[in-house]
C-alpha cells in the first residue's frame, strides 16, 4: 500500500475533462489523509495534435513513465483522422507502457438501466489482453487509394503474450467465489492463434484445477452476452474480441456511462492506466451532461491496483448507493459530489 | 426464373439432417407445379472425415460446381479438431465459389422470443464480405507449442473484393423503403484495412444520393444491437465482424433457431450457398427438436436467388404466419409440416 501517489492525469478530449475532475474529487475523497496524492496534468489530445500536429513526445512518454499511475478521461474528436490518436496516443500508451492486462469489470447495479428483460444477475469480469492480437500496428497497404489496392492487417500472438494474460485471468478466477474461467477465441477459424490460445489455457489450467473452464467462439460468446450473462465469471480474450464484447458487456449493464477500466502492468515496470471505457462524446461534451461514473469506477481499479483496496470498496460502494438512490437527472459535477460525500462520509 | 432446379443439398452433420429435410419438404411445396427439382445428397461432414480423412475431394468440389444452388444444414463435431471441417469444408465451399455476398437478414417476427425489453422493431440486413479479412486462411506459427510460439492470422483486404460487396449493399439499401447503409469495421485501429473500406464506402456513396450513410465501429455496432437494433436498415461489413455481428442480431430476433444465410456469387460464375447460420448442435441431434425454420426461411432466400420472388415471399409469410400461431413444443417434423401445409395451402 503506498503512502503517497504521484499520478498523472490524461483529461484528453470531449467530455474527457469533465469526467476526470470528478474521478480526481472523488480520490481525494476516497484516500486515507495521511497518503499524500500529488498530480500532474498531461495535455494530450485533439486540440494538442491540431496545435502542434503531436500525440505524444518521447519527453512525455519518459515523464509520464515516472508516475505511480496514470487516469485518463478520453481521446478522440470527429477533426482529427480516424487512427490519428488512437494510434499515435492511446494504443501507444498501452503498448509502451506493456498494460498486457486491461481488466474491464461488467456489473449490473441495482436500478440501472438494461436492454434485457428479467434483469439477469450480472457479475462478471473481461481480461482483456493489452499488447498483441490485430492492435499491434502490423500491416499496411499496397497501391492506396487505386482500384488494385491490397490492405493487410496481421494479428500477431506470441506463447510470452498470450501465457501472461492466461495466467493473470486463472488467478483471478481462483479468488472469485464461483472460479470460473471462460476463454474466447474463433479458433476454428484463426487456427494459429486461436490453437495457441487454447493450448496454454489448458496447459495453464492444469495448475488450477479448482477453476472451471469453458471455451466459447466468439460470435457465439455475444448470444451468450444478451441471453444468459449470469454463466460468466471471469472471461480472458484477445485483444479485439475483448474490444467488442466489453462494448456489448457495457450496454447490457447499465450503459457505457458505467464501464470502467484499467490498463494493467501487474509487474509493476510501468505505470498502468485507468480510463472509462466510453469515448469523449464530444456531441455532449461541456455541458455537465457525462455521467462521470466510469471514470470514478477506473479511480476505484486504481486505488486496488495501487494496494488501497478497502478504499476501492468504498468507492465501489458509493457508486452502488448512489445508483439505487438515482432519480431525475443531475449534472456531472452533482453526481462527483454525491459520490465523493458518499466516500468521506 | 428458372424452370428446373438442380440442388446440391449437403445435410453435414447433427440437426443439419434434419432441418435440411424440412427445408427440402418447405422448398417443393412452395414450387410451382411446373418447376423440376432435381437434388443430390452430398455425403459431407464429419462421419466422412472420420471413415475417410477427406473434407471436400476435388471431384465432389467439381460435382458441387454445377448444380444450380447448394442447400446446406450444419458442418461440425465436437469428435473433429476445431478448424478440421470449417476451414476444409464450409470456408473451402465459401471461397471456392467466391461467395463475396454473405447475406443475412435480421428481422423480429412477431411472437418469437427476444431478450431485449420492449420488442425493438427489428428488420435489418447484414450484407457481410464472404472471401475476404481474416477468413483467407493466412497465417501460421512458428515454434508452435514452445514457449517461443509466435501465431499470426492476417487479414486480407483488396479493394476489389470490398468494392463488389459494397456495391451489392448499396444496391440493396436502394431497393429498400428506408434506404439507409451502415458500414462497421475499426478503422481506428485497424487502419489499413479501415480505410480502405471507408474510402470505398464513400466513394460508391456518391452514385447513391438517396442512401443515408453511416459509419459505426464494430464495438459501438454490437451497443446499439441491443440498445437500438431499430437504428439499422442495411449494414454492410467485413467477414469477421460480420460474423460476430449476426450471431448477436440473431440472439435478439428470436435465437439462432430462426437465423438465415446465403452465401451469394451475384455474378452467377458459381452456385450460391444457403444454410442456416447455426450449428450442427449435437446436443440434440437426432431428437427432433431442432427448429428447421432458420433452414426454410434460408430456402426463401435461395428461392429469391434463383428468380422465384413470390415464392420466397410465400415461404417468408408462412413463417411470419406459423411464429404468430406457435404455442406447445412441435418436433422439427411437424414445424417442418407445417410450413410445407401454409406454403402449399
Ligand atoms: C479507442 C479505441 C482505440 C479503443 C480500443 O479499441 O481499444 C476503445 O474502443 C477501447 O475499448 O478502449
Ligand atoms: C462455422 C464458422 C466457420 C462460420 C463462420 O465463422 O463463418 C459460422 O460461425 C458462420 O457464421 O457461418
């Protein structure tokens, strides 16, 4: 449990700003007195790039790599080209700082909205891995823009990647109460990939033999997502499949407004990162309109990371009483404080 | 229209066998008096694997080649490796007659379960690239099963191949009331590929003014299949996302038992395929429980393939018309009857 926290602070773009000064609030808050937070704030981002055409430069990159943790709001505006900083900032981020776990909880609170009826019992947890699959940037294209154009984009899997996240997943499944791991894949299409999925899950989970374990495609996993969500537990996946269906895990637990995430070095090398799932909708952005509670549930997957974990479940709670005490609407700054009352109180 | 047609019909395995007989019993009732069919049973699928080691001979590839149109039930065993029959088999019959359309509609008939609250209005067509992305089978490993493995899965994107299947979408946007397109891919991290299929997609929009247009990536696509499935009209998309993307819309319309495909060569150089989007099931097979009408309602789309609009239409309605009156559980035989009984009645 460290006795300070030196983090540094993404707000990026949109509704990226908003949401982020509520999760800071709501870490004060949440942290015992005597643990000094000092933060710093990175301006990185839309207007950053349309500033200065940078995303992100190495001097950054090297003094956000110094900090103990890293929350970020959201990247990305319709002016900038699609692939600009998602690329060139956010996948950066992830890749050099080697996040190969990014944990990606799904909980469905009591009086949250769902498309689903009979409102099923949703607990579940996405590892998602961070640093291999189609998201390496491996591809290119051939003749661009002519009618004899060829596109490439080459999923790259290696056993080192794929056994980390695997382990990683089992151990979490191992300290769930139901123990239950779910692998997805396509392999009975990706047959290099998906095989060397498979074949380190099981060799993986012959040290785990209190973990159940089932494998599923992934187009069927998504039947599954909006069917009969309750049969998850912990699910470990590539990183695209975990892209898609932590979406579809979001919208049937009470919205996008609601997912959080962490971008996870559990070995510590680097400093990992805490983002909401949702983009910066710059459509709503500056009005006080952003449900900042993903962001506050990403401060929650900070504080566990960083070895607060009675005050994550404090932050948690607070999310919960607030949700089930929800009615008409507030702005963000309202909901910030409900929250952060809630935890101090 | 054609006068006579010559059918391939490959049953496979599981309740492919039984739902391909009600198919073919739905099919002649819905023909008229003055068409021939002609059918040949291809013996395909797992049994033949496992008495011969083949999935697809070059003779029975070149048999399959000139019949009219291919009926097929369901490839799969969980006795065969995953990958065996699918790749060897399915994808060798998708690519070999270049199935580049890989149609599959989406429409919530009345009376059919769904998980979603409130019965969205549903009615939606996902035209998915049948020959392209990740399915072409390129890639590999190296050191496989070492802890050194490197796996990778490429896709594979050509301008050829995204403009005819954008271009088929297009026309079918055009031909509907509602004449609205929607592409889906990751064009923010999947840039190559992305952007080619955004350039071509805007490009073939501009002979297209009355199309609305719009662009979704594929995580954000699967939030609003179950927030706003009503949002879509037609939507076209690359063959792995569209894979992962039916599969979902066929979980909120009813379930897999009533998701139909073709696989469609527009240009007619090569019979097209029909098949319901489900598997083989081998949980209960041959316990006349499987639900054929994802067969038949796949049968309408080859009798619209082959000219026989009105035909399709009737076996269309006789299903809209068995879900209205369905209560009790039938067997695969008597749902089968009855579909046959309202096509002829
Ligand atoms: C913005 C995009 C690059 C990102 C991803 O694909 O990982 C986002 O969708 C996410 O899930 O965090
Ligand atoms: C069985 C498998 C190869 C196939 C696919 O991935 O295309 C199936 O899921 C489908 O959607 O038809």
């Amino acid at each position: 449990m460290s006795r300070s926290i030196d983090l540094a602070v993404i707000p990026g773009d949109g509704i990226g700003r908003e949401v982020v000064a509520q999760g800071l609030k709501v870490l004060s808050a949440a942290l015992p007195q005597d643990v000094k937070l000092e933060t710093r704030n990175y301006d990185l981002g839309a207007q950053r790039w349309h500033a200065t055409g940078e995303t992100l430069p190495d001097a950054e990159l090297d003094a956000l790599k110094r900090h103990d943790a890293i929350l970020l709001g959201a990247i990305g505006d319709p002016s900038v080209p699609s692939g600009v900083l998602e690329r060139g900032l956010l996948l950066k981020l992830r890749f050099a700082f080697d996040h190969f776990i990014n944990l990606r909880p799904s909980k469905l609170f009591p009086n949250t909205a769902t498309p689903l009826e009979g409102r099923p019992d949703i607990d579940f947890v996405v590892v998602r891995e961070g640093t291999e699959g189609p998201y390496t940037g491996n591809g290119g294209s051939l003749r661009t823009g002519t009618p004899a154009e060829v596109a490439t984009e080459v999923s790259l899997n290696t056993a080192y990647g794929v056994e980390r996240v695997v382990r990683d997943a089992y151990a979490r499944a191992n300290a769930r109460p139901r123990k239950k791991l779910t692998l997805v894949h396509k392999n009975n299409v990706l047959v290099h990939a998906g095989h060397l999925w498979k074949r380190i899950f099981d060799a993986v989970g012959r040290e785990y033999p209190e973990v159940t374990t089932d494998y599923l495609h992934v187009d069927a996993a998504t039947i599954f997502f909006v069917t009969q969500p309750e049969r998850f537990d912990v699910i470990v996946t590539d990183n695209l499949f975990g892209d898609i269906l932590t979406d579809l895990a979001a919208a049937v637990t009470g919205g996008i407004g609601l997912a959080a995430s962490g971008n996870i070095n559990p070995t510590g090398a680097f400093p990992s990162m805490f983002e909401p799932v949702h983009g910066s909708a710059p459509d709503i952005a500056g009005q006080g309109k952003a449900d900042p509670t993903a962001t506050v549930l990403s401060v929650a997957l900070l504080l566990q990371h960083l070895g607060h974990a009675d005050e994550a479940a404090r932050v948690e709670r607070a999310v919960a009483e607030d949700l089930a005490a929800r009615e008409g609407s507030r702005t963000t700054d309202e909901i910030g404080d409900a929250l952060a009352a809630r935890v101090s109180g």
